[in-house]
C-alpha cells in the first residue's frame, strides 16, 4: 500500500485488509446462492441466511450440513423435507439469489417478495430496555469487534440481553451476512425464539435487518447509523421496536417506543 499524506512524503506500507471470498450455498446438490462474506461461522451463515429468508423451518428438515470447501456450503434435507426454496414461481423455476456484500435483497422479484411471514410474533414480546442500557451497547459491540480494530473494514451484528450483556458477536463485510451468523448460531444453539433480547448492528438498519430479526423473533433491533424507510414500516407493521441513531447518549425510536423506558 501506498501512504499518501497531504502535504507530506508518500510511503510504501503494510496494511491490514478484511477478507472479502465468496460462499456457496448448495442445497441437495444444486447451487442455491452465492454471498461475498468475510470466512468463518460459514455453517451459520448458511443456516442463518436460510431460515431468515424463510426456506428453511427448523433443523429437523435438514439431514446434514457441512463445507465442502473452503467457499462451498453444502445443505441436505431429509427425506420428505424438500426446502421451501424448491416451491417453483410461476414460470416453473426456483427461486434463486446472488448477493453482493452490500446487498441482502438483490434477486427478489418485488419488496412483496421478501415480506416473508415469521412463526414468532414479535409484537406480543413484553421485554422493556432502558435508554440507558441501549445507550451502552455500541461500545460493547465495538470493543468486541477485534477483525474491525485491526482492518476497520467489518460490520458486526451482537445479540444483547435486556441487562445489556452481550450473548454473541458475528463480523462480516456484509452486514447481512452479520446477522445471518448470528441467526444461525441461535437456530443450532436451540434459543428461537429469541424473545426478550436485543439486536445491534454497527451500521444502518435496511428492509432486510428488519426481516431477518422478525424471522428470528427479536423484539428490539438497534442500530447505530439510520434505518430506512420501509425498515421503519415493517417494524411497525410487525410490532418490531426500530432504534436508530444509537450514539452517545441519545437515540431515535422509530417503532415500537413502548418497549424503551428513560
């Protein structure tokens, strides 16, 4: 790398980058997507990405999963276990998605097509947070990130308790891919619902976050940048509570504001 200081004397350098590789996911042999991720936890991204885009109900419709390669993940269903995605759309093809590390709802047809329906209702969770714990939480997620301290290139996605304890932490260039790893890691730990905790995400809170953390059964998403329009709809619609703006001492609820107490 080449260090170019303004005004100063540009030098050659070392520098530390995030992994960027692309991952598989095959299911009973035949290539269902490819994701750009950051390697490791790849066996629960690949759960995670599929419960979360509902084609996938639980682990007793799946026989085995395991990395073929280092960038293959390989899903087998049990026998009378055909996953959702096999349910063909109308010009008689399956559904299949090519995601980039920014984009977690590249290949949908429509936005109706992701508006995926949970089994868990998020609406009827009783859990209260305080400002003062949610106030916390970025620091926390921050001092867990260790690829991030050192590349300053990762999102990162951590499950909290409502006292504020952090239960997991997942890093990855995509933050759906983040998340994803931390559905996954809660689907094989047997914790879904995962009612009465808290999702942070280290940067902005898309359609698709929101999604993921209804399909997992999180009442309160959090994150530190802005959420985006139809991220605040679906919360509301869902009884998702929507924090955005999670900085210092202050935060905007955009959704769900009765869970959060001063």
């Amino acid at each position: 790398m080449l260090r170019v200081p303004v005004g100063g004397v540009a030098a050659h350098r070392a520098d530390l980058l995030a992994v960027e590789e692309p991952l598989e996911i095959r299911v009973d042999g035949e290539p269902l997507t490819v994701t750009m991720r950051t390697p490791g936890d790849d066996i629960d991204l690949a759960v995670g990405f599929l419960f979360t885009e509902g084609l996938l109900g639980g682990l007793d419709e799946v026989r085995e999963i395991r990395m073929c390669d280092e960038n293959v993940a390989a899903v087998t269903a049990r026998p009378g276990h055909a996953l959702r995605y096999q349910h063909a759309d109308a010009a008689g093809s399956a559904r299949k998605f090519l995601m980039t590390s920014a984009c977690g709802v590249c290949g949908k047809d429509s936005i109706e097509a992701v508006r995926v329906r949970s089994a868990f209702d998020v609406g009827a969770d009783p859990v209260r947070v305080s400002a003062a714990v949610l106030a916390a939480l970025p620091d926390r997620l921050a001092g867990a990130q260790r690829v991030f301290s050192r590349t300053g290139g990762l999102h990162a996605a951590g499950l909290f308790t409502p006292e504020g304890t952090l239960l997991v932490l997942r890093e990855d260039v995509g933050r759906h891919n983040a998340v994803d790893k931390v559905a996954g890691w809660a689907l094989r730990s047997g914790l879904l619902p995962l009612a009465g905790h808290i999702l942070l995400v280290s940067g902005r809170a898309s359609f698709e976050l929101a999604q993921k953390a209804i399909m997992i059964g999180v009442p309160v998403l959090a994150a530190v940048s802005a959420p985006s329009s139809l991220a605040a709809l679906l919360a509301d619609e869902a009884g998702l509570t929507l924090v955005g703006f999670l900085r210092g001492t202050a935060m905007n609820v955009y959704a769900g504001a009765d869970r959060v107490t001063p």
